[in-house]
C-alpha cells in the first residue's frame, strides 16, 4: 500500500477545544464572577468607610490641637449650624476649608469621594462626612455617629 494510499484511511487529528470544554470553562468564568465581584465591591466600600472613619478621627484630634491653640473650635465655614448630617449628605463640602484650616493644606481628608464638613458652636463641634449614601459623624467626645448622632462606633 502507498503512502497516499494509508494517509487516505487515516482520520486527520485536528487539536482544539470541543464545544462542550469551552461551555464549561465560560460556566466555571461565570461562576467565580458572580461570586467575586461583589465581594470585591462590598470591600471597597469597607475600605472607604474605614477611611471615613479615620479621617474623622483626624479632624477631631485636629480640633483639640486648634482649641488648644486658639480657645475654640474650627468651623469649616465659619458660620454656627450650617454643617449637619442632611446638608453633608446633600451638597455641602468643606474639605478644602477643612485641609486649609485644621491641617495647614495637608490633605488627610481626601477619601475617594466623601465629602466633610465641621460645624462649631456654643463651645461644642461635630464633624460630617458623606459620600452621598453613607453619612456619618464625630462628636466632641471623639464618637462616631449617624445620621440621627446614634452612637455608631464606624462609618
């Protein structure tokens, strides 16, 4: 028999994937997706809110510094009970203000997309932030807050 002859009664072996073995990696892909994003979301925004939470600590101990040093506390707009939980949570954002006066323009406040504001008067401050969801706040007894100054512990 030729050589042409045998070749003919072969079967010619193509190498690849079959149908089936690209179905289940697409299913296993689809999988761990729905699985990780989400958790991946739900981490960032721990993070964020940790960041929150820490920048407000800041701002606190920046108050104490600035009492200390001026008798009274910073009011990020200078003007008493302009800053609250609603008006952090709308539109108001005083972290410029904030950086400028209580950390000489070092931005330790600057978390991803929140927005703070400090609010002093009658001797007494409170400090807010939101990033439009989640809005959360410290107190003069170093107490982080919600949105109806519950005692919350984090952001």
């Amino acid at each position: 028999m030729s050589l042409l002859a045998a070749a003919g009664h072969r079967r010619a072996r193509l190498s690849g994937f079959t149908l089936i073995e690209l179905l289940v990696v697409i299913g296993i892909v689809a999988i761990l997706s729905a699985i990780g994003i989400p958790a991946y979301n739900g981490y960032v925004t721990d993070s964020r809110r940790a960041s929150a939470t820490s920048s407000l600590r800041n701002i606190y101990l920046a108050q104490l510094d600035f009492r200390s040093q001026t008798g009274g506390f910073y009011d990020s707009s200078g003007a008493p009970n302009d800053c609250s939980a609603v008006a952090v949570a709308g539109a108001v954002d005083d972290t410029a203000a904030i950086v400028g006066g209580l950390f000489a323009g070092t931005d330790v406040v600057g978390v991803f997309s929140y927005r703070f504001c400090v609010d002093s008067a009658a001797g007494v401050f409170t400090a807010w932030a939101s990033d439009g969801t989640t809005t959360c706040g410290i107190n003069q007894s170093n107490q982080i807050i919600d949105a109806g100054n519950a005692v919350v512990g984090q952001c």
